[in-house]
C-alpha cells in the first residue's frame, strides 16, 4: 500500500502537472462517476489527505481517489505510450497535451461541493502524520478510546489515530524509538507516543525530500530530467531485513505477523526487546 509520503509526492507531481488547466476529455471505469462532467472544469488544486488524494475543480467537485494496495498515478503526454496497459486505467484526465491516469484504484469517487465534509472515510481521519504542526494532542485523544491491550504496533497503523503512516515507517519509527511493537500502548509514557509519531514524521518528510515525484513515470513528467538524479533514500534499518544483521547490534532483524490485519512487522530483539516467537 502506498504510505502518506508516497500519496504526498503524487499530489504535489498531479498539481504541478494538471493545476490551473482545463479537462478537455475524462473517463472512467467507475460506473458511478460521471466523469464527463468533469471536461470544462479547471483543476484548482490537487491535496493528499493521509492516503487519500483530491483533485479539486473549480465548480467545487472533487475527484477522490484512494490507491490501497494497487493504486498508482501517471502523468503523459498526448500520444505518449502508458507504462501500464490501457484496461488497467481506472481514471484518465486530458488537459489538452497533458494526460494523467490513475490505473488499478479500488477506490474513485466524485464528491459533490462539501461532499468530502460528511464522506465516512475521510472525516473520521486522524491527524496527518505530514501535516505541519502535527496534532500530538489530538493523536493521544484518539488513542485514548483504543483498548489497552492494543499493541504500539497496531496503533501505528490506525489511520483514524494518526494517519499517513504505513507499515514501512511503522516499523523504521518504531526501531529509531527502540520500542517493541508489541507493547501495549498504555504501558509507554505520553512522551514516548509523541517520539514515534514523530519520527515516523520526520523518516517520511526525509524520503520525500530524497525521492522523485512517483506520478512522473513518463520522461514528459513535470519533474523529469534534474529531478530524478536526486540522492536515493536512505536505506531501511530494519523494514525487509529479514535474518540480515541490525545496523546497530549485529542482531538479526525478525519478522512476525502483528495485530488483526497480520501485517508483517520488522524489529531488532535486542534493540526493541522483544524475543521473537519460535514456531
């Protein structure tokens, strides 16, 4: 699934390629949207809402778009081949030469004006995990209404604690914190909640400022050429290390499914203090 700082970057690449223009053809495979609609509407603005992402018209409809575990926008040119084949489109926008897809979304809605207001998803959202300054007040309100036996680990994942973080920072926030994803999350002081989220902030904000934008497949991409000679980001501690040595103690990392989405989670036992569990 594509974490906050993945959805950030698509924004910020689908604005710069789509914002201030006009549709002149849409289409969808969503049967419920009316895509063509859309053609004669200028794009105001396109916004990542944790792992949600809007584009904004200026009659007040907006195109939302969630991409879970498939989802992914591309940007083209007019007549420039797609990297991905043309059934798996689930969404195309023609802004004159300028072309943007979204292929393989589960998710595509057409929100009327304020409809994203009362949307069940998008209102129960906790705090942006990229929003800055981050609500840590708001985050611990929130989890104060989850079940003491919820593990650290899972409320990581709670995208109505704190939203835009997925399993990759879950895990790298966790090691940087040296908290065990097990913990239950009453039995972690106040001030160690605040240091996971932000860092799971800060590791995200730091890939987004060493990645080029993903909605730029095509070399017509708005941030192509300088733009995707950047530093790759730094490596992961612990996320897909598997039996490989801890950065930190030489420990192997583990591995272990955690919480009711048995999402795979990634820790040092020695650093994080939790033994894994032999089959």
């Amino acid at each position: 699934m594509p974490e906050g700082d993945t959805i950030f970057r698509t924004a910020r690449s689908l604005g710069q390629w789509l914002e201030g223009r006009e549709i002149t053809a849409a289409r969808t495979t969503a049967a419920a949207v009316p895509a063509a609609k859309l053609v004669g509407q200028r794009v105001t603005g396109v916004e990542a809402k944790a792992k949600h992402l809007l584009i904004r018209f200026d009659s007040g409809v907006v195109l939302h778009t969630h991409m879970r575990m498939t989802g992914a926008w591309h940007v083209y040119r007019a007549g420039e081949r797609w990297r991905k084949p043309a059934y798996q489109a689930r969404v195309v926008l023609e802004a004159g030469e300028r072309v943007a897809v979204c292929f393989n979304a589960p998710v595509v809605e057409l929100l009327a004006k304020r409809g994203e207001e009362v949307h069940p998803a998008l209102t129960r959202l906790g705090p942006d995990v990229l929003v800055d300054p981050l609500d840590l007040e708001e985050v611990r309100r929130r989890l104060a209404a989850r079940p003491p036996s919820m593990a650290i680990g899972e409320v990581l994942l709670d995208q109505q604690v704190v939203s835009g973080i997925g399993n990759i920072f879950r895990c790298e926030a966790l090691f940087a914190e040296r908290v065990d994803p097990w913990a239950p999350w009453p039995d972690l002081a106040p001030e160690t909640i605040d240091a996971l989220v932000t860092a799971a902030a800060r590791l995200m904000r730091a890939r987004i400022a060493t990645s080029p934008e993903p909605a730029a497949e095509s070399t017509a991409g708005p941030t192509a050429g300088p733009a995707t000679m950047r530093t790759r980001p730094a490596r992961p501690a612990v996320y897909g290390r598997t039996g490989r040595p801890c950065y930190r103690c030489r420990t192997p990392v583990a591995t272990a499914k955690l919480g009711q989405q048995a999402r795979d989670v990634y820790w040092c036992p020695k650093c994080q203090g939790h033994l894994p569990t032999i089959p």
